[in-house]
C-alpha cells in the first residue's frame, strides 16, 4: 500500500470519528489548511517531471477531492444532527401552564398595606398624612414633648444615641413618631389633622419588640377639639380598619409626658381562636393603643398658645396592629425577608385598599 493509500485511509477514518462541527473543522485545517499534510504534497507538484505530475500529481488531487466531499459531507451531517439535538433541548411542552407575571407573582408586605389602609381610612376622616426624619434631636424627640430632664425614657436603655457632635449634643434615633406634631405645629397654622406613619427604634427584641418598628400616631389642633371627639375618631377608625359593625373600647387613666390627661385603650375581643383575635365581640379586653389629650406644654413648644388652641393626640404600633388583623404570631417574622412568608402574609401589588371596596380585599 502506498504512502497516499495510507494517508487517505487515515483522514477518512479521522473524518467518520469527528464527533462535532469542531473536530470536523480541525481534521479539514490538518489536511487542507496552508500546512495540511495534502497541501505539503501538492507543494511538491512543481519539483515533478511531466510523467510524475501525470500519476502521482493526478492521484494527490484526487485524494484531495475526495477528502473534501467527505468533509463537507460529514459537516452536513453533524450541523443536521446539532440542530436536532438542539431542538430536544428546547423542547417547550405547550400544555403546561403559563408561568404567571412578575406582578401577579410579587407581594406586598404587610406593614406596606396597613399604612395603605390607615391611610384611606384616616383620609376619609380629612386627616393628611405627616412624615418627619428618622435621626432627631433631643429637643424634638424628648424636649418639646414634655420629658424633663432625667426622664428615664431618655436613658441608654431605652434610646439609641449618637456620638456627641462639636458643641456636645447628641443626635438620637426617634424613639416614637411624636417629634413630627412639634415639626407641623410650627410649620403649619391649626387646625391641624394629621397621621404620621414611620419607622421607630428602641433598644429592645423579642417575639413582641423590635429594636426598629413601625408606629403612627395621629393629632387634632384646634380650638374645640376634645376627648368626645378624641373617643369618636377612635371608634370609627377602629371599626373600619378591623372590618366589624362595632367596637366597644374602654379608657384607662394613664401617664404620657406630652399629654393630660392621658388614657390607654383597650377593645372588647374574643381570644378564643388562638393567634386570630375577633373583635366586636367576646369577653376579653386587649390594649390596643394610647392616647390623650395635648400637654399644653408641647402646644408651647409647637408655638401655639393653649389658651386658644387644644388637641389630641393617639399613637399605636403598626407591626402589632397588622398582627392582630392577620393573625401573625412572631414579630420577627417581619423583618427576616422569608419569601414564603411573604407569600403566605403578603398582599396583591395592585389590589390597593380602599373603603369602598374593602381594605383586606
């Protein structure tokens, strides 16, 4: 067998065994590239005599074609068989349901709906909504609203304090949303009906604290407002939000720095279905809030002279109130960014609450 046999039977045998257009391509640039093993031969066609070219000349080019349909041929072949495994891949069985969108997909958090829904409640009681800075000074987290000095509220234990700046004072992380009636009185003459959601933080942590939480807090200035109204507002908020034809709440004597008198409210439930709590019915009593009327020293501090002008004011937490809706156990829960939690609790981005159409619809 002659060298050119040899050569032949190797490069047809590297042609069957390419196992992808790849190795197809390096078996064609191996033979037929610029230093290919058929072109160094064909190279030697100008060093023949006429006899040689005629026979050995003639039978390199015919290795030469043959080699090139067989690669060409194999390169068919193998883009048909990648095409069709392709195809296998990316398969899509069309009887399978459609993937539902981001939108329909995504959830709301709970605290996100209930400051959607108390707004709309609120709103529809000509309240406006109020927002404040998170970092605050001690004369508006503290001062202005009638804590003296030593209050225990304003120690380490309770409040997170900055570093002391150049002139000495220390700027705080608000512990309550109250620092924003003392911002709107001064900005804004009464009457004045507002809601101030936000965020809050106090040193504490368990099932039922968070060293950051979500309050709102309302207030009322003008020259009539009293603790019938105070009362009213309440009840109408409380059956609204809790979706009940009637709620019977009772007033407790209490203490709050920046109100007085002061009252803490409780609401008549039933407890008897564990983490859901029913209202407007039952036997058993739940705080639910605080409340009273304004201090007349943080009117001062506001500057409005109390003399002319009363209010009140009430406050209660978010992430409490959303768990005694919703029946959420563990405040923790809020803030630890489970996906299946939110898609248990969560609520639909686009069915926004409104009274008409009910608030946990």
């Amino acid at each position: 067998m002659s060298e050119l046999d040899t050569l032949e039977r190797t490069l047809l045998a590297e042609i069957a065994e390419a196992g992808d257009e790849a190795a197809i391509e390096a078996v064609r640039v191996a033979a037929l590239g610029k230093k290919g093993s058929i072109s160094d031969l064909l190279k030697t066609l100008g060093t023949m005599t006429p006899e040689e070219r005629q026979t050995r000349g003639a039978a390199i080019n015919a290795m030469k074609t043959l080699v090139t349909e067989a690669i060409t041929a194999r390169k068919a072949d193998l883009k048909d068989a990648a095409i069709t495994a392709r195809l296998a891949r990316e398969t899509v069985d069309v009887s399978l349901p459609v993937r539902s969108s981001p939108a329909e997909r995504g959830r709301i958090h709970p605290i996100s709906q209930i400051v959607d829904e108390i707004t709309a409640i609120f709103a529809d009681m000509g309240f406006a909504m109020a927002e404040g800075p998170d970092v605050e000074t001690d004369y508006y987290n503290f001062t202005a609203l009638n804590f003296p000095e030593g209050h225990p509220a304003r120690e380490m234990h309770d409040t997170f304090f900055f570093q002391p700046d150049e002139n000495g004072d220390r700027k705080v992380l608000r512990t309550h949303t109250s620092p924003v009636q003392i911002r709107t009185m001064e900005a804004q003459k009464p009457p004045i009906r507002i809601i101030i959601p936000g965020k809050t933080y106090r040193q504490d942590s368990d099932a039922t604290h968070s060293p950051m939480f979500h309050q709102v807090e309302g207030l009322v200035v003008d020259t009539k407002a009293n603790v019938a109204n105070l009362r009213w507002v309440l009840e109408e908020f409380c059956k609204t939000f809790f979706e009940v034809d009637k709620v019977t709440m009772r007033f407790r004597p209490s203490f709050f720095p920046f109100t007085e008198p002061s009252f803490e409210v409780d609401i008549q439930c039933d407890r008897s279905s564990g983490p859901i709590v029913k209202f407007g019915e039952g036997t058993d009593w739940m705080e639910i809030l605080g409340c009273g009327m304004v201090h007349p020293n943080v009117l001062r501090s506001g500057g409005l002279d109390p003399d002319v002008y009363q209010g009140f004011a009430f406050g209660m937490g978010l992430d409490r109130i959303a768990m005694l809706k919703y029946g959420m156990p563990d405040l923790r829960n809020f803030f630890d960014a489970d996906v299946r939690w939110m898609t248990h609790y969560g609520f639909r981005p686009l069915d926004m609450p409104t009274l008409f159409g009910g608030l946990s619809v």
